[in-house]
C-alpha cells in the first residue's frame, strides 16, 4: 500500500509487528515536541540557535514518528504472508527532519559547547522519562535506521510488493525472482538486527 504521506518518493521496509516502534513513540511527544515547545520560546526571544534545531525540524521529526505510529496501525494491504513485511513509501525530505535531529542531538550527547543547551534541556527530558541522552539519541537513530535503510535489498522487496498489488514498480525491468526476494529479506532482516530490531 502507498503511504497516504504527501510526496512518496522513498520506500521503507518494516516489521509487519510495530512493536519496535512502540519503544521510540514517546520520543513524538515526550521529547521532540518539548524541544520544539523551548525552541520556539527561544525564537521569539530572538535566540534561534539555542537549540541548535529550528522549531520547523523539530515539529517535522516528531510528526513523521506520529505519522509512521497512525501508519502502522492500521491493516496493511501490502503485507507479505510469511514475510513479516510492511512496505511504506515516504518523503525523503521528511526523513530528512529525522536525520537532522539525529545530528544535533549526537553534538549534544558529543558535549559540543554549540549544543550545551540543547544537552541540558535533554538531561532534564530525558529524566522524566528514565532515559539517559545518549539512551535518548540512540532511539532517534533506531528509527532513523529503519526508516532510512537504503540497500538494494529494499528496493527489491519494494518492487516485488508493488508487483503484487499490480502497481509500477518504478522500472522496467522484471518483477524480481523468489530466490532474490528471500535474499534481500534476509539482509534487510539483519540490517533490522543491527540497528537493534528483531
């Protein structure tokens, strides 16, 4: 199934089980949103750059993990029998809010005097919520992992999906054979494992 996200363009293969994304949910609201709340009453006081983030980032990053969360919720047309497999498509510019977060927050977790603040305002976030900031900044990077895991093996199951729903796959070339689709889900399947998803 095409994600309902505006602009599609970047497929994404996930666990048909979201419980992985059940661990980094609260990272939407819990963190992201708070940030973009100080970062936003920093702006106004004219000190954009106190969080190293603009308030835009950061409201973009946190929509895309709520987003996902609705997504992945709902039955999936798409998914494979046996695979275990969900196949979304979503904007690479979005993914991109994640991807900057991820960096401002590795400067943080770093003790770069650039992003103090925006360490210490983690520190007392992450404190309600038992987590550390490198705890923090290593759940932003599981789901920027899984979001952004782009091998081939992506593209080859997202091609065999979209054969299967009857939909263009994006080239013109035959839909790919059983023995590559088991092959690319059994990398992607240990790309999940290394970022830390069974």
């Amino acid at each position: 199934m095409a994600s309902r996200l505006r602009e599609p363009d970047r497929p994404c293969i996930l666990p048909a089980d979201p419980a992985w994304l059940h661990e980094v949910r609260y990272l939407e609201e819990k963190v992201l949103c708070v940030v973009a709340a100080a970062a936003s009453v920093a702006a106004f006081r004219f000190d954009e750059d106190r969080y190293v983030l603009s308030v835009g980032v950061l409201e973009g990053a946190a929509s895309v993990i709520g987003r996902l969360a609705a997504e992945m919720e709902e039955p999936a047309d798409d998914e494979r029998e046996g695979e275990g497999i969900r196949v979304l498509f979503l904007p690479g510019w979005e993914l991109d809010y994640l991807w900057q977060v991820l960096a401002a927050f590795r400067r943080a977790q770093a003790g770069e005097p650039e992003a103090a603040d925006l360490r210490d305002l983690l520190d007392g976030v992450g404190e309600g919520q038992g987590r550390t900031v490198e705890q923090i900044t290593e759940d932003v990077q599981r789901v920027a992992a899984m979001l952004m895991l782009d091998i081939s093996a992506v593209h080859t199951l997202a091609a065999a999906a979209l054969h299967t729903l009857g939909l263009p796959s994006g080239h013109t070339g035959p839909p790919p054979d059983p023995a590559a689709v088991r092959e690319a889900l059994e990398q992607v399947r240990a790309a999940w494992a290394a970022a830390g998803v069974r």
